[in-house]
C-alpha cells in the first residue's frame, strides 16, 4: 500500500450559475468554483434529479459513476474533477464544455438546412472511437482490466465544444467491474434506438456494444436522420433487432463502398462479425478520411460549429433557486 507523502486539507465554493441540461436521471449546471486568492473556474455540477435523489441504487450508481471516471483522463472523454456533497445532495464536478450536443447538433443543422459533410460526420465518429478505445482498454491501480462499457453511445451523450473537440459523457449506466449496481440480463439500460441488439435483447454486453452504437451514431450523422428511431420504446427496440441494415449507398448518394461497408461491418447483429475493438473502428474511420491527404481537424469542425451556431449557441436556462441555496448553505459555513 502505497504510503502518502502529506496530505492537503482543502475546500472549494461552487456557485450555480445556470442550467445546462437535463436528462432523465440528472441534471448538469454551469457552475463557478471559487478557490483561495480570488481563484475561479468555470466548471459544470451534476446532481441526481430530485425524485430520484432519496432511491439508494440511483445514488450508489451516481457515486460510482464519479469513481468510474475519475481517471478516465482523455481528450475525448469529458473529466471528472471532484465527488462532493452538499447539505445531503451529491454532485460531481466535471470538465465544463462550451458547445452542444449531437442532438442540439443535430436539430440547428435541420433548422438552417444545412448538410454535415460525409468527411466531417465520419471525423465526429473518429473521436468517439478513440475515446472508446481509451475507456475499452483503462485498466486499475494495479493494472487489471476495468471492462468497461459505456453502454449509452448516444446523439445526447456526445458533445462538441466550439473549438471543435468531440467529448463523450455520462458513463452514469456503464459497466465497469465493482463500480456501478447492475442489474443487466434483467432490465434495459440504455437509449432504445441506439442501443445494440444484446441490449435490446437483454443480454450481457461487452465492448462491441458500443461498436454498434457508434455506427448509428454515424449513420444518423450522414443520413440526418436515426433509421431505428420508432414511435415509441418499443418499436425502436423491435427495429434494432429485426429491421434489415440497409444498402447506404441507396440513401445516400455520397456514401461509397468503403463507407458503406464501415456502417454494416459497426452495424453486424453477429457480434462475431461486428468490429471486435474501437481501435480497428477507428483505424477505418481515419484512414478513410485521412489516406489520400489532409482531411478535417478540430478546427474545421469548430469553424463549421461556430457558423452554424453563431455567438448564442443555446439560450441560458436559470439555475434553481432551491439548488442554488443549497450550494450556498453550505459553503457559507
């Protein structure tokens, strides 16, 4: 057991600033966190929403999300700065990203009638590849495998910042071995219509999971639209695992053989015929985009976001007057 050479007592002061976004079971609040000597960084708070605050499962799984991820240190995975807890309310403090995500994405470029190229849509796919390969791949203080999976891949789990990086977030229902409570084989984790067919079907994930989320990502990215998308939960369910893979090409004319075969090689039912790690996802992904020169950079796509955004990128939502007390309770004290 590694001895500390001293240890540092410390506290911070968060101050709510405005609501960023919120999600089924958690909300995230652009948030000051103030040091000693006038220090301040802008970060974003996490909470777990109010109705689910008092259920044990949801909060040893939010405890365990923070531990999960706290060294998950990668350009392409949002950071986790701090767990803490205020007045019985835990929160985590993370990497606070000045963009959007894919699905606001999505709906801005749907508003401007505007196309994403095939180029850039293939680079935003890279970049969660090569986060998943991270992640995939982390391994313990003492170098054991973690088996994670995020197990949410999703058009509202991928951010992009303004400066074009791509970032994935909420690893809140992954797998990770002594992490997280789950109950997988028992229920349905995960958004029904990108999640892959295992899922859908109840059964154990690993790594290829994700593979297969990517793809639709992608496909959703090049098509503008999520094929397996249903009316409801269950019919998104009922297309990932019984609706034909389509032939891209004949929906859209800019996806060629090579991209075609990417999509159905993410998109394979068969996990045996599906990509078996994110690293070859994303050799295939970049050397398609990258083999006959230069391609798209953070820049181009933060330069793209920008024009398509403009300065306001999302109007600012007030923070909750309760959380807000809260936070100053408890660090007036």
């Amino acid at each position: 057991m590694r001895v500390p050479l001293f240890s540092i007592q410390s506290e911070f002061r968060y101050e709510i600033v405005r609501k960023i976004f919120e999600g089924g079971m958690g909300i995230v609040y652009e948030a000051e966190q103030h040091g000693s000597r006038d220090f301040v960084k802008r970060v974003a708070i996490k909470i777990i929403r109010p109705n689910y605050a008092s259920q044990k499962m949801f909060i040893e799984n939010f405890i365990g999300e923070a531990k999960l991820v706290a060294d998950l240190i990668h350009t392409n995975i949002v950071q986790t700065y701090h767990l803490g807890e205020a007045n019985g309310v835990c929160f985590i403090a993370m990497e606070l990203i000045r963009g959007v995500n894919l699905e606001q994405f999505s709906h801005q470029l749907a508003d401007k009638r505007k196309t994403l190229s095939k180029e850039l849509a293939v680079f935003i796919t890279s970049r969660i590849a090569r986060g998943l390969a991270y992640a995939h791949s982390k391994s313990d203080k003492n170098f054991k495998p973690m088996g994670i999976v995020h197990r949410d891949v999703s058009f509202k789990n991928i951010l992009i910042a303004f400066e074009g990086d791509v970032k994935l977030t909420d690893f809140g229902i992954a797998k990770a071995k002594g992490f997280l409570t789950d109950q997988e084989g028992e229920v349905v984790a995960g958004k029904p219509d990108y999640m892959s067919p295992e899922q859908a079907d109840f059964q154990i994930t690993d790594k290829r999971s994700d593979i297969f989320s990517a793809g639709v990502v992608l496909g959703h990215l090049l098509l503008g639209r999520n094929l397996f998308k249903g009316a409801t939960a269950e019919e998104s369910r009922n297309r990932i695992l019984n609706q034909p893979i389509p032939d891209f090409r004949a929906l859209d004319a800019r996806i060629d053989d090579k991209l075609n075969d990417i999509l159905h090689h993410c998109l394979a039912r068969d996990t045996n015929r599906r990509y078996a790690t994110a690293d070859e996802l994303m050799y295939d992904l970049e050397y398609y985009i990258y083999h006959s020169g230069y391609g798209p950079t953070n820049e181009t796509l933060g330069k793209f976001i920008r024009e398509l955004f403009g300065q306001e990128p999302v109007k600012p939502v007030a923070a909750d007057a309760q959380l807000k007390t809260i936070f100053l309770a408890q660090n007036a004290r």
